[in-house]
C-alpha cells in the first residue's frame, strides 16, 4: 500500500485526527495553526513541522490536508486544497452558504481528488450497528427517526472554547450544528434529505439558564428541524446547548424499531420487535452492546468513532472511490443547517434541500451568498439569532472577559479530552 502523507490544518479538534494518524493508514507529515504556542506543543509531540501561515503548509510534500479550522470557513481552504491536488477531508460544517454547496462539488469534480467530510457520529458503535441491522432488514422500511445532539458545556469550559466575542461558538444560528444528529440517520437508512421546516428556541429563552448567561453568546439556544426524506420518511432533529446532555439516534421501521439506550451507558443498543405477524424466533426486546464491526480494540483504543475518519478517508484514498460521506452527501447536510435556519427566520415554513448531483438544479444555487456570519453582515443578510442583532449579556461578557484576559489562548483545551 502506498503511505498517504497528511497534513491538518488546526490542531486544536485536529489534534485528535494527528495523534491517532498513523494507526489509520496515514502518515502525518505537517501541521498548521496560527496559534503559535499550541502549534509547537503539538508539533514537540508529534514530531512533525509546523506552519503558522496556511499557504506555505500547502507546499509541504504531502497527498492530503484534513480540515479542522474554523467552523463557518470550511469550503474557501478545501478549494483551495483540491485546486493544489490534494484529497480533503473537512469537519462540520463543510459549507457555510448554498453557494459554497455548489462550489464544492464541482470543484471535486472537477479535481478528480478524494473528499470526505469527517462527520464522526455515523460511526459510533450503536450507529453502525443500526445500519448492518437496517441493511439485513432487521427492522423493515424506514419510516420515522430522531437524532439529538444536546451538548450543555459549562460557562467556562464554553468561554475558553471560544475565545472572543466573534469566534464562531459565540454566534452560530443553532440549525448550524445539526450534522451530528442528521449524519447517523443518513448513514443507517441511506436516505437523503428533500424538505426541512426549523424552529429554534430564542436567545431570550436561553437566558433564563444561568450557565448561557455567564457566556458571551448571542445565538439561540436549541433548534429543532424537521424533514421529509426522498423515501417519504419523517426526521425530527433536536440539537445543540439545552440541558440534558445526550447523543441518541431512534429509527422506526415497518417491522421493528432501534435506538440507543437513554438511561445509563449510551453504547448500548435497544432492539424492539413485536411478536405478532413473525415466527417469534427473536427476542421482543434486546439490550446489549455491539462491537465495531471492524478493528473493534483499536477502536476503542483510538478515540472511537474517530478512529473510522482516518480509517475510511485513507481506505478511499487507496481504492481511489469517494467514501460514504462524500461531497454530495456534506453539502446536503449543510444545506439542511441552512435552509432550517431560513424556515425558522420565515415562520418555519418549508424549504427544499436541492440535489447536488444534478448541475442544473445547482446553477440556481450557485450565487446564493445567503450568510449569518456577523463579521460581513449587510441588510440582505440574516443575524445569527432570531431575534435580529442580540448583544452579548453583560454579566457573561463582562466573566468571558476576564477568563479571556486571565487565561487567553493558553487553556484552550483539545475536544474530547
Ligand atoms: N466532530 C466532532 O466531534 C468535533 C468536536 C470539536 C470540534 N469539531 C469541529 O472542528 C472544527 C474546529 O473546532 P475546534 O474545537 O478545534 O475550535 P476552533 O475552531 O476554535 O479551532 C480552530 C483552530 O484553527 C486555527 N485556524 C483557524 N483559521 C486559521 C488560519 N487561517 N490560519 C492558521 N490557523 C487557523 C485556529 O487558530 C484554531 O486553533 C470546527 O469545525 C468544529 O465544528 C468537531
């Protein structure tokens, strides 16, 4: 097999894809983050050089860059990667406007290079399990699923995590991050969706916990997105920073229905199946927890569901065959955190989610710029939250201050840790 030379770009989430390259298939050859000090940490451990300046780390000799920058500026770097004959691989979001879609995926193909999108919850343990039962016909035809991503993080881990009052983590609208929840349902019934109405919870709302007070946000708390799938299926994805951490994917079939457990370790699997119209030769119930279908203890060694990125992007890369969670597959889940914060901003009505393959349907995308990003915001553009221009609440703007000034960037934490 040929040795696949990787670099990553941002190595705060990127420190995770770094450490475990190597038992992925990769070899890690470079890094680059403008964040100087960590940049050398991370570098010192790894014992691989470091760029501060992103063009100059393109040069490096190497067959592929993984993504981890910031969150709303994702495509711009991947084009420019795909452009330098790279193969990409890309965090959330993959892209920030419908016209960033568009862009993507015909710069893939036209570049010919392998894109993935390092969308890691389809492959925790009880996902894939629930796609090798759904593709067995355990379950029957999919007709109904809920994905939840809820992720309350506590105000100072939140402050240190999004350092400054414009870092990403501050304002994004709360449809944007709706990948974790919609990728798992994706991947196990191989659906895609075509319609989604949002609704958010209001910044206003959100203050009544203290612990969003005591931050310098100013986007709205939750959202809930719901959509029609092309099989005719219902989705109903619930995300983001309520209270009641859990990561929970349910899929209804016409024969039977699966989720992972609620109560106590998450890992485990539900398995429902009524006892009438079968021979009774299964379980009505059955709780248990499934192994990774492939390298199973390294897996759990290395990071989880994170392990499978590295794994399936190298494993693409050698086959030369785009991966599951391919370019057409990041833009539509983009264009669901999209177009639901465009219903939630017109009274939750409905809107399409296009078809990137068809290069008709993406000619009438392809100038769309629609953005909440408040650093080029115009009177054509939306704000982050709902409820317009919201500032910052004092008493959390005055706390993330102090943390920013006491601490800085020294204390930024890796993810996951
Ligand atoms: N899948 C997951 O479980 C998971 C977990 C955490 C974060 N993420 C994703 O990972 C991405 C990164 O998030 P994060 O938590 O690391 O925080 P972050 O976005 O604050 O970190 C980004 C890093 O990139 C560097 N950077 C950005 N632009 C740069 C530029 N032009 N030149 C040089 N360096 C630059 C920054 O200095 C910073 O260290 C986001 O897209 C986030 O959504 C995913």
């Amino acid at each position: 097999m040929k040795e696949i030379k990787v670099g990553v770009f941002g190595v705060n989430r990127g420190y995770v894809f770094s450490r475990h390259a190597q038992v992925t298939g990769l070899k890690l050859v470079a890094l680059c983050d403008s964040y100087e000090k960590k940049l050398n940490e991370v570098c010192n451990d790894l014992k691989v050089p470091g760029y501060t300046d992103f063009d100059k780390f393109l040069e490096h000799d190497m067959d592929a860059v993984i993504l981890s920058n910031y969150f709303h500026q994702k495509t711009p770097y991947a084009i420019k990667c795909l452009r330098a004959g790279k193969h990409v691989m890309a965090e959330t979001i993959p892209c920030f406007t419908m016209g960033e879609c568009v862009a993507l995926v015909r710069e893939v193909e036209k570049s010919k290079k392998i894109y993935m999108f390092a969308e890691n919850y389809p492959y925790l343990n009880y996902n894939q399990e629930m796609r090798r039962l759904f593709k067995a016909g355990k379950v029957g035809k999919f007709i109904y699923g809920e994905g939840e991503y809820v992720h309350p993080i506590a105000p100072t881990s939140y402050n240190l995590m999004s350092p400054g009052e414009n870092h990403w983590r501050n304002w994004i609208p709360a449809t944007y991050y709706s990948s974790h929840s919609l990728a798992p349902i994706m991947y196990i019934t191989e659906t895609w969706p075509k319609k989604v109405n949002g609704f958010v919870s209001p910044h206003s709302v959100g203050l009544s916990d203290r612990a969003v007070r005591m931050t310098a946000r100013r986007n709205d708390l939750g959202s809930m997105i719901v959509l029609r799938m092309d099989n005719g299926a219902l989705v109903k994805l619930l995300q983001f920073s309520l209270r009641g951490h859990g990561i929970w994917t349910r899929i209804h079939g016409s024969a039977g229905q699966m989720e992972n457990t609620r109560i106590g370790e998450w890992h485990y699997l539900r398995v429902r199946k009524e006892q009438y119209l079968q021979d009774k030769k299964e379980p009505k119930e059955h709780i248990y927890m499934p192994d990774f279908p492939v390298h199973n203890d390294l897996a759990w060694k290395h990071d989880g569901c994170d392990f499978f990125m590295g794994y399936h992007f190298a494993e693409a890369i050698q086959k030369n065959k785009q991966p599951f969670l391919n370019v057409y597959r990041a833009a539509a889940m983009s264009a669901v955190a999209i177009q639901a914060y465009r219903s939630v901003l017109a009274d939750s009505s409905t809107m399409e989610i296009p078809d990137f393959t068809n290069e008709s349907v993406r000619r009438e995308y392809a100038n769309d710029h629609w953005s909440p990003d408040p650093e080029k915001h115009t009177s054509k553009q939306p704000w982050p939250s709902i409820e317009g221009n919201v500032k910052p609440n004092k008493e959390g703007l005055a706390f993330a201050r102090r943390l920013w000034k006491q601490k800085g960037r020294e204390s930024y934490r890796v993810l996951g840790e």
